[in-house]
C-alpha cells in the first residue's frame, strides 16, 4: 500500500489549486484522475468561460497560474447590468462601486485548467496519478480500479457535484433540479461590447452574454430542460440570429464562432463538508448554479482555505487532518459559500418565475437595487468577492 499525507480526488482546477497550495509544505501528496495525463495537458474546449473575481485572480496570481493565461485570451468585465423581460430599464453594476477599474475577468475554462495543471506537474511534493478512477474510499484509504490501494492522513474529494466518493463517505447533499439546461458557446459581433456583461432574464429564457478579448462574447442561454433540444437543433446561422434579435441588435451581426455544449443545471450543497479526515472542495461542496458565475471561485477559494487550515495546522505542529482544523474549514467555506447558495438560487426561482406577482415583485427589486446605494454596494462586493478570504 502506498502512503501519503493527503490524497486529492480530482484533478479539476479546484483539486490541482489545492495542491498547488501546499506546494511549499513537507506533505506528501497524490492527486488521483481518472482521465488521461495528456487530456490534462491540452484540456479540449468545453464552450464553459469563467468570470473571475479579485480574489480568484489574485489566488491564481499568487500560485503561479495567471501567468499561464496568455493575455490575448483575457476579457474585463468593467461593468454588468440585468434586464427584466422585455424592458429597457436595467439594473446597473459599475466597477467604480468595488473600489477596482473592473468587476472581474472572463476566461476560457480550458486555459484554466491547463494552467492548473502546468502550476502542479512538476511539483516535487505531488504525484499526479492519471487513468485512475476511484472504486473505494474509506477513512484514510482509497482503492483504485487497477487494484492499488493508496493511504493518507487526509482524503480530499474534489470530483464533481454529483461526488460518487461524498455518497461513499456518508456525506448527503441537498440538490436543486432547476429544469434547465444551460446552452455556452462563443459569438463574434460587429459592434463593440465596451467590457459590459448583460444579464437578460426574460420570461421564456436567460441570456448572458459576457465580454472576452476583442469583439467576441461569451453567450449563456439559459432555457426550460424540454426546449434544449430545439435549441441545439437549430443551424449555426439560425441560433446566431435568434440571440442577435434576443438581445436586441445591440451588438450588431453575430456569429458563431464555436459549438454550443448544453450542461443541466443542478444545484448542490454538501450537508457537511468534512467528516472524520475527509474533506470536500470545489463542485463536490458546492455546486452552483451559473447565473451569479461563483462556481469555479468558490471551488479555488474553498481549497485555498483548506490549504491554508492545512498550513497553520503544521505551523503549529498540530494534526492537519485533525477533527478540529477540518472544522475550521468547514466554518470559514460555509460562511461564504452558504449565503451565495441560498441568494443564488432565491434569484433563479424569482427570474424564471413567469407568474404576474413574481414579473412585479422582480420590475421592484430592479428598481429598488439601482436606488439603494447599500444594496447596489453589497451584490458588488458578491460580484467581485474582494473579500472571500477574510
């Protein structure tokens, strides 16, 4: 059997950005995969992109991985607004409010997780073991489908939202079936996005269309699980001219200029997010859905903050993989994650709501956040998560 301090399940970004974060530790550590070292190497577009907050960028700054991202591939999003239906009024969110010259960055998922990856395959302290899915887990051991069986001090699983190894260790989840599915792709335009992101929650879907580099766009389609097919279905010009005229031919022409992938959207929040040296980080503890964009964050910040439980722990020559510091964990992740979960999904259940009282009350809210400064202030703050880790 071989021995470890810690074993990460998952070789996401959340799972790699953990172990990155302890790469200036003693600790021995595994990150088990079960796809291919080469697909971690050159990860193949997924459609996903990421707006990332200050912290997210600053954490990935600090581990070595921003400097993976070439710049020709980051957008700024300076600035956001909503729209409610069909209306023009809309709901503003300017950087000036978070103290920052922007909101945060937009990124494609894949880059991420090359960086991610590139920032641990060479770490001296860490073992990437690759083609290894994960057939047992108990307390302190893992068995692999090839028959080897790994030991640590620590498990951590970082797989996914629907975490076969959380079941496994009797850890429950609440999920939330949203009866979406979510269409991403990217789309070129011949009008300038001036580095605002929209968010139109209209009664029949959700379109988000996110600024990237130059006069390309992220477009998220957000519509009922029994209309994705249709979507999906439809010509690359057919679909491009539908999100032109949907989002009012404020861009001007669009194209496509990738495939669309279709995700179903479940929400999922782990009940626990420790149990005895076991711990959950990324989609394994919470699951989001994307319309606030906080997945990915919370997934590196989450780990950050167990790595850094981990770390001062050892400073202090404690147990890392004690019941206490695990709890700290737990404490510190649920104080940010919780909040965003419930706001989140709140939300979603209000803009996708078609009855006459929910089209009111969400005309109100709209209105409400651009004349309370307070308010307006406070969901900047979220947007940005300037700051998640204190």
């Amino acid at each position: 059997m071989e021995t470890f301090d810690i074993i990460i399940i998952g070789a996401g970004p959340a799972g790699l950005g953990m172990a990155r974060n302890l790469a200036d530790t003693p600790l021995k550590i595994a990150v088990l995969e079960r796809l291919p070292e080469s697909e971690l190497a050159n990860p193949p577009e997924d459609g996903r992109d990421i707006a990332l907050t200050h912290t997210s960028e600053e954490i990935m700054d600090d581990l070595g991985m921003w400097a993976h991202i070439p710049e020709d591939q980051v957008g700024v999003i300076r600035d956001a607004k909503v729209v409610n239906g069909h209306s023009d009024y809309a709901l503003h969110f300017e950087s000036r409010r978070s103290g920052k010259d922007y909101l945060g960055r937009i990124v494609p998922n894949h880059l991420i997780r090359k960086a991610s990856y590139l920032q641990v395959k060479d770490l001296s302290n860490v073992t990437l073991i690759t083609e290894a899915p994960v057939v047992e887990v108990r307390t302190g051991q893992v068995k692999l489908a090839d028959g080897r069986e790994l030991s640590a001090s620590l498990v951590v699983a970082a797989d996914s939202r629907f975490s076969e190894n959380r079941r496994k260790m009797g850890i429950s989840a609440s999920m939330t079936d949203f009866g979406r599915v979510v269409i991403v792709c990217e789309m070129a335009h011949e009008l300038p996005h001036n580095d605002i992101a929209t968010e139109c929650f209209h009664y029949d879907q959700t379109l988000a269309i996110l600024p990237m580099h130059g006069d390309l766009s992220s477009v998220v389609v957000t519509l009922p699980s029994d209309k994705a097919d249709a979507a999906m279905e439809m010509t690359e010009l057919a679909f491009a001219a539908d999100i032109q005229q949907r989002f009012g031919n404020e861009l001007g022409k669009m194209e496509l200029v990738s495939k669309r992938v279709a995700y179903p959207l479940v929400g999922v929040f782990a009940n626990r997010f420790v149990t005895e040296r076991f711990a959950l980080v990324g989609d394994a503890a919470v699951g989001m859905h994307p319309v606030t964009a906080h997945g990915y964050n919370l997934g590196l910040t989450g780990g950050a903050i167990l790595a850094n439980e981990i770390k001062e722990a050892l400073a202090r020559g404690e147990d890392f993989a004690s019941a206490t510091v695990l709890h700290r964990y737990e404490r510190a992740h649920r104080k940010v994650a919780r909040p965003l979960y419930l706001g989140t999904n709140a939300l979603v259940k209000l803009y996708t709501d078609t009855r006459l009282p929910a089209k009111m009350l969400r005309r109100a809210a709209l209105r409400l956040g651009n004349i309370l400064p307070p308010v307006k202030s406070r969901i900047v703050q979220q947007l940005t998560q300037v700051d998640m880790r204190t």
